[in-house]
C-alpha cells in the first residue's frame, strides 16, 4: 500500500477512534484537603500527612447523636466489609467537648470498628475548620433556642455524606449515606482508584 494510501487510512483509524465511547471516567477530582493534626480514639495523632498514600473514606458523626450518626455508622461498619483491608476509615466528631478519645473509643468498640477504623477529635474550631472548608460539608452547633425536642439529631448539624479521598489527599467523591445505590458507587470508586494507583 503507498505512503498516501496509509496516511489516509491512518486518518480514518484515528476518526473512528475519535467518535468511539469513552471509557468509565476516573472519579472526578474536588479539591485537595488542607493539612489538619487531630487526634483519634487510641490517643495517637490523626493527620492528612498520616494518610497519605492510603485511600480513605470520611464521615462527620457525634456519639450522643439519635438519629442518622447511628446509621451512618452502621452502614461505614459494613462497607468495610465490602472493600478491601488497606483502605481506611475516619470518622470525625462534631462534638468534641464530650466525644473524648476514651468515648470515641467505647462507640467504636460497639461498632467492632477494628484498626483500620479511626475515630478522630480535637478543638471543635479545628474540626468545624476541616468540615467547611475542607471537605465543603456543613458541620455547626446549633443554638439552644433553635433546637427543638424530639426533632433532628440534637444540638449539632453536620451531614450525611460520605467522602472518598484518595492517597493524595483529593476529595474524589461524595456520597449519600442513606442511599443503598451511592454506597456501591462509593465501593466501585474505591475499586477504580486502586486501579488508578496500580496502573
């Protein structure tokens, strides 16, 4: 075949490839985290330098909670079961004048949250700092005239996503925790990114 013949064949391949589907896009890419130094429930340092390199999925909860920290907890509880053992959890309070380290303890025991599970606090600015903006996540205390008895989860206001980041400290993803569908996404994220690290 000659060189005019290839050439125009070539341009042919490259058309086709052109209008061709892409394939599965990588998890979107929203930010990189701001450093942060907390501590978790074993008393050791929790900070994004600490993770680096590791695939984490976050969430924002309180110990004293009724409502939706419960199930949220519940549901990260059997996530973990699902995905593989390397990647991490983290937990973060809203309430750390009671959520201790030794009562971040005694919840994560009841969750049998296991080592690869951190529960973290520290000062409540620090933290409240990390929800808004870091992970761009609502995180307040709610004034005692506006609470209402019986209703919400108490005295804080926090959401109910759950974020993948991955070991470069990028938020890769949010996730509503109340929605069976979006926790499997979540788990087939995670599944992409490792295969983003090992390619």
């Amino acid at each position: 075949m000659s060189r005019p013949a290839l050439r125009s064949v070539g341009a042919a391949f490259l058309a086709i490839a052109a209008c061709a589907p892409a394939k599965k896009d990588d998890p979107p890419h929203f930010g990189r985290l701001p450093e942060f130094r907390l501590q978790d429930h074993y008393g050791h340092p929790a900070t994004l330098a600490g993770l680096k390199g590791q695939i984490w999925v976050a969430d924002f909860i309180f110990t004293r909670c009724g409502g939706a920290c419960p199930a949220m907890t519940a549901r990260m509880a059997r996530l973990r079961r699902e995905v593989p053992d390397e990647v991490v959890f983290v937990s973060f309070t809203v309430d750390p004048a009671n959520d201790t380290p030794g009562v971040l303890a005694r919840y994560a025991a009841n969750f049998k949250a296991g080592e690869g599970w951190r529960f973290v606090t520290g000062p409540q600015k620090d933290l409240y700092a990390l929800s808004t903006a870091g992970f761009k996540l609502a995180a307040m205390e709610v004034p005692a005239a506006q609470q209402r008895p019986g209703e919400g989860d108490g005295p804080f206001l926090h959401s109910s996503k759950f974020v993948l980041v991955d070991g470069g400290g990028d938020i890769r993803g949010y996730y509503d925790s109340t929605d069976e569908d979006e926790v499997k996404k979540l788990a087939a994220d995670i599944a992409h990114i490792q295969l983003e690290v090992h390619s």
